[in-house]
C-alpha cells in the first residue's frame, strides 16, 4: 500500500520530519516528477559544469548568441508564489512559479539554465493537487530547455499555509556585451509592450470573486524564455527590459524614470490595447490595467530605429504576438511617466502606493 492511500491521500506532519514518508514523498512526487540527471544523482547541492549549461543554452536558443557564452556572466534570481487560488484561468501555482523565475532571467538578457524549487505544503494538503503542481512545474520547464536540478520540502500545520507556497530561484548566462539597465535609456527611445497589459492581475480578482465567466478572462501567464532570447539574438539596440509584475507596467516604468533622471516616459492612451473582456471587467470594478500585474509580458525600451525589427521579431512567437509600442522616452517631464490622453491632454502616472489587491503572484 502507497504512502498516500495510508493518509488519505492528504499530506501529513511526518511528512516533512525527514523520514520515511519524506524520502518517499520526494521519491513519488517530486522526484518522479523533475526527473534528470542531475537531480537523480540524490545531492544536497545540484553539481553542474558550466560548459555543460553553455552547450546546452546553446541549444537551446541557438545562433551567434550561444557561441558567445564562454565569457558569459552568470545571472541568477529567486522568488517566492503565495497566489490564491492555486488554480486559475490560464495556468496555476507551479506554472507560475517556473514562469517567474523564467521571465526574471530572461528580460536581464540571460539564457535560462536550471532551476530549484522549494516547497512549503499545509498538513492537509491533496496529494492529487500536489502531483498537479508538480506536473505543471515540469511540462513549463521542459518546454523551455530548463531542468530543475534541486529542492526542498517542508511541512507545516494546519492554518500556518494557504496549501502550498513555492520558492524557485534560478541561474541564466548572460553573453558578454549585454548591459540591460534603466540608465541605459535616451531620449527619442521607444517604449514596447509584448502584449496587452494587466491580464494576471485582473484574472486573479475574477477568480475569487467570480464577477465573470473564469475562462473570459484568462492570465496571461507565459515562459518569455525563446522570443526574448531570439531577440537578443539580433544586433537592436535594445536598452532595458522588464517583467511588469507586482505595480504593474504604471509602476514599472517609474521605476525605469527613477533610475534615470535625464529621461521622462510618454505613453500615448490610443497606442495602448487591451484585452476587451480584461478591460471591460477592470472598467466595472474600478480598475486600472496599467496597475494591474502582468505575468507573461516584458516591457522593451530600444532606440527609435529598431522598434519595427524589434516588433517583427516578437511577432514570430506566440506568446509575443501582440506585441506593440505604448510610447516613448523624452526629454520633457524628466523623472516622470505621463499618459498623453486620447483628449489632447496629459495625465501623471505615479508610482502605486497601495496593493490593489494582494497575493496576485
């Protein structure tokens, strides 16, 4: 008899006291479920030889830019996932956690290389939802070249977890002669978003307050691993990029303004597309998509002269398709983000203070 017939099929306290049932669970779910070489060599570290994550970024993703990484620089980022619900419209709790770290590497210019996980799961937990993370942790990474090559697992009380949190962290080479910073940034740029904006946070509300259909308005959850990597592939001059999580593309760009002092950011309000079904829903409840995380979109700021290679590229891969301009960079309302209205007037966009709604990632 399996160790989940024997609870229920529910995790159990003892399965985080580093015993029998924790080495099965890791065996059964995790194990199972990550399965490659390096993770089967049962380390408390993943031993990897970075000539070997070269090789395999290479490719990966191919072209002049694999060639380069014998001098590449090493890139590497975590975060934590306590979105609620676990499930959603458009991807769920381990989808998202892979996706994040993903995005995270990739808008620094890097080429994604390997992944760990870690989770934090409430006694109580379904081993069925579980065994669905995990998979769905699995089909994202393998569908962009990357293993998770290590973890962790705890256990915790009832009512000290909503269910499961997941922290991933992950390293990513970034080829020599790359330096994506907001300081980078000069008047005249352009201002690219790889698709319509605020579609996860949006999707996240609907869930839990089941204003509309779920499925009209899905997440816009995505891996950005392959069309940004294809677009550094080529010779843009492309500035910075950013995923527009948490804040939104609003507080994103803010960002970029406070870090560069010499520039302002000029959206123009008619250049801007939105989802109709995400955007009539936001309309409703007082909402404002540009505050509103993304969680399959990057921001690309490049020089004038490449928008439209920039924007031919993006258009070559799924997940980029509706890639558009939203703006530019200008040497008026420096240190500000201001929206140019479809009135002919002007409109400040601030920084957000306050959480629209929490727990969205």
């Amino acid at each position: 008899m399996s160790i989940f017939s024997q609870a229920g099929g529910l995790i159990l306290e003892a399965h985080g006291n580093g015993g029998k049932l924790t080495h099965e669970l890791i065996t059964e779910v995790f194990a199972a479920g990550f399965k490659n070489e390096t993770l089967d060599a049962g380390l408390d570290s993943a031993v990897m030889d970075p000539d070997f994550l070269a090789a395999a970024a290479k490719k990966r993703y191919g072209c002049e830019f694999g060639e380069k990484l014998s001098g590449a620089r090493l890139a590497f980022t975590t975060d934590s996932y306590v979105v609620s619900p676990l499930f959603f419209s458009g991807g769920d709790i381990g989808k998202l956690a892979v996706t994040g770290t993903l995005n995270d590497l990739s808008v620094c210019g890097a080429l994604p290389c390997a992944l760990t996980c870690g989770f934090i799961i409430e006694e109580g937990f379904e081993i069925a939802k579980l065994k669905k993370i995990v998979a769905s942790m699995a089909e994202t990474a393998a569908a962009n070249g990357v293993a998770i090559v290590s973890g962790d697992t705890k256990v915790v009380g009832r009512g000290r977890c909503d269910g499961v949190y997941i922290n991933t962290a992950g390293a990513g080479l970034i080829p020599p002669g790359l330096d994506l910073k907001p300081e980078n940034i000069k008047a005249g740029d352009v201002v690219i978003i790889t698709g319509t904006p605020g579609n996860h946070g949006i999707c996240i509300l609907n869930e839990r307050g089941s204003y509309v259909d779920k499925n009209s308005v899905p997440s816009d959850c995505a891996p950005l691993a392959a069309p940004l990597a294809a677009l550094m592939n080529e010779k843009f001059d492309v500035r910075v990029m950013r995923d527009p999580t948490r804040g939104g593309v609003a507080t994103t760009l803010n960002e970029f303004s406070a870090r560069n002092k010499n520039i302002g950011i000029e959206l123009i309000e008619s250049s801007i597309e939105y989802d109709k079904n995400a955007r009539a829903l936001a309309d409703i409840l007082g909402i404002d998509l540009l505050y509103s995380a993304c969680e399959g979109r990057a921001i690309i700021v490049c020089a004038a002269k490449d928008a439209e290679g920039v924007i031919a590229v993006l258009k070559r891969f799924d997940e980029t398709r509706g890639a558009f301009v939203m703006g530019r960079a200008s040497e008026k309302n420096k240190g500000r983000v201001v929206m140019k209205t479809t009135v002919g007037g002007a409109r400040l966009l601030d920084m957000q203070v306050l959480e629209q709604f929490p727990r969205i990632c």
